[in-house]
C-alpha cells in the first residue's frame, strides 16, 4: 500500500521547467507556453490539474462499472479551466464525460453519480489548507 502521496518539484536553470519526482519512483515535468517565456516542453500546471481530475474521472468510473458489472466499453474525459472567461469568483471546471457501451439510464446516471463522487474531484471541491514553508 502507497504511503502518503508526496511530489517534489524542482526547477533548476531552464525558465519555467519544473521537473516532478514522487514516491512511487515516477517522473514528469511541467512549462509554460513560449508566448510567455516558457519553452512549451510539457502541460502547464493548470493542465495537469485538470489531466489529475479527468485520470481520477475515468478510473473511478471503470472501477464502478467493473464492481457493478455495468458493461462499459470506453471512457473519455475533456476538461476545460474557466471556459467562459475568468468568473469574478473562484473558479469554473467543465467536465464533459462520454461513456460508451449498451448502457441503460440508470447505469448512466450511477456513473455520473461516480463521477462526481471521485477523490480528486472531491479534494478540489473540499477545503484545502495549505501550510507552506521556506528552508534553505
């Protein structure tokens, strides 16, 4: 069983590229686009928020079908940060979810009621602190 899920982000000389390590030995980085000095290598930190939300989306969504038999053949999630511009508040996600499959109504609808119960769409709705430090 993992232990606590812990990245660790690292940004050396190249401008805006951070490299990630967490503690099941995986590896990925994240830029900025070239129009504002980045150098357009990997996702932005808002994409891969959105890639963390639709991973979560269609993983759990498999499970459910898996554990209640639900004949589900294919998954696909597309995400979208703020679609209709920067809201005065907060902040707007759309999730559009398309299953496929001979799946009846109620089906449907309990996949939907999974998608919406995910951990990480549960963490980004939820309260979250963040206690931040700086060491040397």
């Amino acid at each position: 069983m993992p232990g606590i899920p812990t990245v660790k982000a690292v940004l050396n000389d190249t401008p805006y590229l951070v490299t990630f390590t967490d503690d099941l030995g995986h590896a990925w980085c994240a830029d900025e686009p070239a129009e504002i000095g980045g150098g357009n290598a990997a996702p932005t930190p808002e994409r891969l928020v959105l890639a963390g939300l639709g991973a979560c989306t269609a993983i759990t969504l498999k499970m459910v079908a898996t554990r209640r038999q639900i004949p589900l053949t294919g998954i696909q999630v597309e995400l979208q940060l703020n679609p209709g511009g920067k809201p005065d508040a907060g902040n707007d996600i759309v999730r559009r979810v398309t299953v496929e499959g001979d799946l009846s109504d109620e089906q449907r609808a309990q996949l939907l009621k999974a998608a919406n119960a995910c951990p990480v769409h549960k963490l980004l709705t939820g309260e979250i602190r963040i206690h931040t430090e700086i060491g040397a």
